[in-house]
C-alpha cells in the first residue's frame, strides 16, 4: 500500500488524531505570542520607569496631597459634595410639587395665579438667601438671637475640592452647603401661597414672601441651624430636617395670612360650609409624589454626608412615615366623612413627611410608622376642625405644615433614640412657630392697611388668572 494514502486514510478514519495535531500547533503559537506580549510588557515598563507619570494621576496625586490628613477618605468626600447636589436638585423638584398641587386643588380660574406665584417664590427665595440670607442664618458667633448677614463670596476660599470647609462632619464644600440651603429657604413662603390662593393680591403678596423669606426665616432658622438660643440649650432642641424650621414656621404664617385675609366668598354661608372644589386631582396627585420624590433629598441630603448608614436609615423612615400618614387619613377621613376622600389620603402623606422630618434619623422603622400614623389622623381632624371655625385654607396647608410639624417636634422626644428634652422640643416648637404667626400677623396687617391683601368680590369671582394676569391656564 502507498505510505502516503496509508498515512491519509489513517487520518481519515481515526478523526482525534487529526484534531490532536491542530491542538498541538494551536498551543505552540500561543505560547509564541505569549512570550512576546511579556517581551512587549517588559519593554513598556522600563520605559514607564525611566519617564516621570503625567496627566490625569498628577492630579489626582496633587489633590489627594491638598486634603492633608483626610486624604484616605477623599473619595468619601467626593461622593458626598455629589449626594448633596444631588438633593439640591431634589429639593428644588419639590417647588414643582407644590405648584403642581396648590394648581390642581384650586378653581381653574386661578391656575396661572398659583404658578406664577411658585415661580417668583423660588427665584425670590434663592437671591436673597446670597444676598443675605445665607450669613444671617449662619452667622457664626453672635448674640443667639440675630446677626444681620451680607452677601456670600468665595465660598471656596477655603478649599474648594478640600476639606477645608466643613471637615468630615460637613462632607461638602461651601457652594455645596449654600445651594443646598438656598432650596430649603423659598419652602415657607411657597406654604402660605396654598392657603392664601384663589383671593389674595398679587402686588401684596409678592412684598411679603420676600419679607417673609428673606428675612424671618434666615432668622428663625438660625436660632437652631445657626448654632443661635436653641442650639445652646442644656439639652438642645433637635430638629433634623425641619419639621419647625421649616414646616411649622411656614405652617404658622400661612395661618396668620389667612386670618387677616378673611376666606373665600361663598366659602361659609348661613346654611353651612360650601366646598370648593379643586379643578384637578390628578395634578394634586402629580404633586403630591413629586414632593415625596423630592423629600428624599429633602431629608437625605440633611444627613450631610453619603454616611451610608445614616442615608439608608432616613430614606426608610421617611417612607414608611409618609405611607402610614396616607393610611392614618385614609382610615380617619372614611370614618369622620363616610367616604373615603382622595384630598385627605394626599394630605395624609404630606403630613406623615412633615411629622418625620424632625426626627427621620433617630428613630426605629417601629417609631417611623407610629409617627407617620398619628400625623395622618391628626391632619384630617385639623382640617375639619380649622374649616368649622371658619378658616379658609384651600389646600390644607396650615393643617399640614404647620399642625403636623409641632407634632413631628414633639415626637422626638417619645420615639427619638438619644438623649432628647420634651421642654427644648416644645420650647422651639413654640417659639418658632409663634415668630412666624406674629412676624406674618403684623406685615400682613400693615400691607392690608397700605395697600390692600385681598382683591375686589368682582375679580375673585372673575378668578385672579385674568384680573391680574390677564391669561388662562387653559384655553378651550
């Protein structure tokens, strides 16, 4: 037989042998290759050796040089001055879900009016917190009461990618802490612009948010935030995210406002209360979770770091505080109304959010949702309570804000793990919220003497979009 063939046929019929062959010719190259590549390693780490690194290391080097002994958590840092602009944005998403939700619970006469005022309130609130705002809330040493601030400057001066500003226990830079603060300042103006809506001047209104805004709450805020009289008591008053602060001292002025300025007309007749019903629940709803998405930065970026213990613990205890909240309302309003009512289960979640700002990240997931619960009966009770005695708030701002943020500060002291007093707690609570009542009672007073608070019975039954804007929200 031909050798050849032989050898060819053997192939043939024994395929492995075939298959072992291109196996072993397959690994010899690759081994070839892998010397080489080494060969090629090799050659570029002795170049790399002989030339000094450049570019982006250098930087980095550079900037991990800059943060001295914080150098190991640079990282740290750098990822919690992000959560802060982070909820920045957040918070500025809320001023959203109030317009969205003051709009839909009110007439559609009035629609362009609620929106027009949201958006001079966050532009108002934001300049005159650089202006002043920001050095009057933190105003460093002074008498624990006040401290008139100037405009802020190189809030980097410091170290704007160091530590400088804050140090580990205010993981952000000063830019960082002013914006931040900046979107928390429009909050309580924004408040009473739900319940004074749908009758109140614009002209008027305007002077008092700015008033209102730029000047009592960056006074308020610094008697605990600033390090002022409620920060230096024995036991100091503990406030996390604002249940007084913010909620409560908005809470209060919206209250004072709408006693000067007196309900809606047909509000409150000889035959009873008359509803006023709102233009759009859908919107209300919108607006309402936007609030809610947008609380997370309100309550997560107080927290001041990306701590991730503390970020976990507070996004969970603001969940569960608001949904408990909705059903507390949900169950009280279906028994006190004998249906269950749309506006109060959205109210309902509100107050859970506003009754665990105060306390968010102290407290157990038990204490969260006993906290969300009891604020969820006790807005729909206030409401109804405060529309018998005739005080007509279109949006149950007062009830929310203002009600539950004394309830949410109190609750500290019940459900709060630490060292906590009930008398700092009511003392702040009390003290902040009776500022805001007097401070609103008497500029409103003196516009409505100047000027006038309340437009004409013609315009409000024509509705404001038109008296004062001369336009319509929605145009059929």
């Amino acid at each position: 037989m031909n050798t050849k063939l032989a050898s060819s046929t053997s192939m043939v019929t024994a395929p492995w042998k075939f298959f072992l062959l291109l196996a072993t010719l397959l690994f010899s190259y690759a081994l070839t290759v892998h010397a080489d590549d080494h060969a090629e390693e090799a050659a570029v780490e002795e170049a790399a050796a002989e030339e000094p690194e450049a570019g982006p290391v250098d930087d980095y080097n550079e900037l991990l040089e800059a943060q001295g002994e914080y150098a190991p958590a640079y990282d740290f840092f750098t990822t919690s001055m992000l959560w802060t602009v982070i909820a920045a944005a957040l918070v500025f998403l809320m001023h959203l879900g109030f317009a969205t939700l003051e709009s839909g619970l009110c007439q559609q006469k009035n629609v362009v009016n609620v929106l027009f005022k949201n958006v001079f309130i966050i532009s108002i609130g934001v300049i005159t917190y650089a202006l002043f705002g920001f050095n009057t809330h933190y105003p460093g040493d002074f008498n624990d009461w006040f401290s008139w601030g100037g405009m802020i400057g190189d809030l980097n001066a410091d170290g704007g990618a160091t530590w400088g500003y804050g140090g580990l226990g205010l993981a952000m830079t000063g830019f960082g802490d002013f914006i931040f603060q900046a979107m928390f300042a429009a909050t309580g103006a924004t408040i009473v612009s739900g319940a004074v809506a749908e009758r109140v001047k614009l002209g008027s209104f305007m002077i008092f948010a700015v008033l209102f805004v730029g000047v009592a709450y960056p006074i308020a805020g610094s008697w605990h935030w600033g390090g002022g009289y409620l920060a230096s008591l024995d036991v100091p008053f503990k406030d996390f995210s604002g249940s007084t602060v913010v909620h409560a001292f908005g809470g209060f002025g919206a209250l004072a406002c709408v006693m000067v300025l007196g309900p809606r007309k047909g509000k409150y007749t000889e035959n009873g209360i008359k509803p006023i019903p709102g233009h759009s629940f859908p919107l209300a709803a919108i607006g309402v979770f936007l609030l809610m998405f947008g609380w997370y930065g309100f309550n997560g970026g107080s927290v001041l770091s990306a701590e991730p213990g503390a970020l976990g613990l507070v996004f969970t205890t603001t969940t569960l505080g608001a949904t408990a909240g909705a059903l507390g309302a949900i169950a009280t309003s279906w028994v006190l109304l004998k249906k269950p009512d749309l506006s109060m289960a959205l109210n309902g979640i509100l107050a859970g959010l506003v009754g665990i700002t105060a306390n968010a990240d102290v407290i157990t997931v038990g204490g969260s949702i006993a906290i969300g619960l009891i604020a969820g009966v006790i807005v729909v009770i206030s409401i109804m309570f405060l529309d018998k005695s005739k005080i007509d708030d279109p949006v149950g701002a007062i009830s929310v804000h203002g009600v539950c943020g004394i309830w949410g500060t109190i609750a500290v002291a019940i459900f709060g793990d630490g060292d906590f007093s009930m008398g700092s707690q009511i003392q702040g609570a009390l003290l902040v919220s009776a500022f805001a009542f007097v401070f609103s009672f008497i500029v409103f007073s003196i516009l409505k003497g100047m000027m006038g608070v309340r437009v004409s019975e013609e315009e409000e039954e024509r509705g404001l979009d038109i008296s004062e804007h001369g336009q319509e929200a929605y145009t059929n």
